[in-house]
C-alpha cells in the first residue's frame, strides 16, 4: 500500500507522464477542494489537462516532501508553459486526497546569492524537534516578516550564516538587509498580513501566508530549513493573488 507522500507524488508526476490512473485511485471522486483560483474543483479538471500538459512538453522534477499528518507539502520544479518554481499541498482524508492548494512563480537562473531557486539539502532530519522547529519559524515570521518584534532578528539565526534561494536576495542576514532597503528606495513593501499554515516535518518547516508585495495581493510559500535551534536556508514562492472576478472557484486561495 503507498503512503500518502508516494501517492501525492505520483499524482503531480501524472502532469509529466499523462497517465490518470494516479489521479482516479488517488484523488476522492466526489470530493476534490480546489485552492487554485484558475481551475475548478474536481479531479476530472485535472484529467482533461494532462494531454495539453504533455503536448507543452510538461516536467516535473520534484525536490522536497514533508508529510505532516494529514498534509504533504511537496517542493517542485516544474516546467510547463515555462520554468517555474511551486510549492503543492495535499490534504487526505481515509487514503485520498480531498484538497489542494499551491503557488506558482517563474523560475529565475541566476540569483544574488548564486544559489538555484532549488539546490541544497533535502533529507529529512531531527524528526524528533518538528513541532519545536514549526514553533521557531512561527514566531520568525511573526516576529520578523509581520514586525511584532523586529529587534529579535539577529536571534532567529546564527551570525551571518543563513543560505538564501530568494531571486532577489543574497546570503546572509547582510543580504537580507541590503534587499530591503533596496525595495524600501523603490518604494516598494513586503507586508505579511496573516499565517495561514505552518506545516513541517524535521529540520523543514514550510509556511503559507497572506500579505501584499509592492501593494499586490500575495501569497507567500516559505520553506525554512533549521538546524541547532537556528533557521539555517530559506526557499520560497511568491504569487500574485488573482482577483476575485477572476477565481474559477469558491474556495479562495488559503
């Protein structure tokens, strides 16, 4: 019997390989909650793509699972009417899949850091400190991102060593700074309004959340890797929320 990691990652290689036998045992027949506004509920949306999936010459190349109870969060390259970099969550119930939310950016080939939008560790550690580590980027992003209590930043890490795979944003806490205060001259703002879910398993913690980017409607996916009590590399997908006229479902976006 598959576990629930094997059966969502079956059902995202389905978009690649065009066969819907993944997505008709996997995904509940009658029960499918859609969270990405532009396509319906259902499994059978997801069916009647695959074949322009694969005449676009669709990948998918996946990166990093976390299983958190009944959620796995699954960390993608994808390439389909482009390069992008998403982030997909499965919700089960009895050994199907009942809903799905995700978040889609353009992939970028050349970052600040040098890093890809991508590389680094990916074997789960410490399993025994998720709930401690999904407490710790918790309070990060409400601390630091929400600025409850911005002068805790240098706390959250360990000197200058965190590993960035941000587009726009090199290493380091030195790299942070300089690339907000090079958004703050554009006057543009970064705003975390509301923490959606915060889902982990180990030493990654991957946080959804809701603000505004230069005054758009956002959604951010962060994944945090923390090693020693520290958050050590971060990864993330950022994607203008499509407005409500536009949704193809009802559901919203968290």
């Amino acid at each position: 019997m598959p576990t629930s990691q094997e059966k969502a990652m079956k059902v995202l290689q389905s978009l690649e390989n065009a066969n819907p036998t993944a997505i008709q045992e996997y995904i509940n027949p009658s029960k499918y909650i859609q969270h990405n506004l532009a396509f319906p509920d259902g499994r059978e949306v997801m069916v009647g793509a695959l074949d322009d999936l694969k005449e676009a010459g669709t990948t998918v190349d996946i990166k990093r699972v976390l299983v958190d109870g009944d959620f796995v969060a699954i960390h993608t390259d994808y390439h389909f009417f482009g390069a992008k970099a998403g982030f997909d969550i499965f919700r089960f119930e009895n050994g199907q899949i009942v809903e799905h939310w995700d978040n889609l950016q353009e992939k970028v080939e050349k970052t600040p850091s040098g890093h890809t939008m991508f590389d680094g560790p990916t074997e789960i550690l410490d399993e025994a400190k998720t709930e401690e580590n999904k407490t710790l980027v918790k309070q990060f992003i409400q601390d630091i991102l929400m600025g409850q209590n911005s002068d805790k930043l240098t706390s959250y890490f360990d000197r200058d060593k965190y590993i960035q795979h941000n587009p726009a944003i090199a290493d380091g806490l030195s790299g942070l700074g300089a690339a907000l205060e090079a958004m703050a001259k554009q006057g543009i703002q970064m705003v975390y309004n509301k923490i959606h879910m915060v889902l982990g398993q180990g030493n990654f913690v991957l946080t959804v959340s809701e603000g505004t980017f230069g005054g758009t409607h956002t959604s951010f996916y962060d994944l945090f890797r923390v090693e020693d009590g520290k958050i050590a590399e971060h990864w993330d997908v950022m994607e203008t929320i499509l407005p409500e006229d536009q949704h193809k479902n009802d559901n919203g976006k968290f």
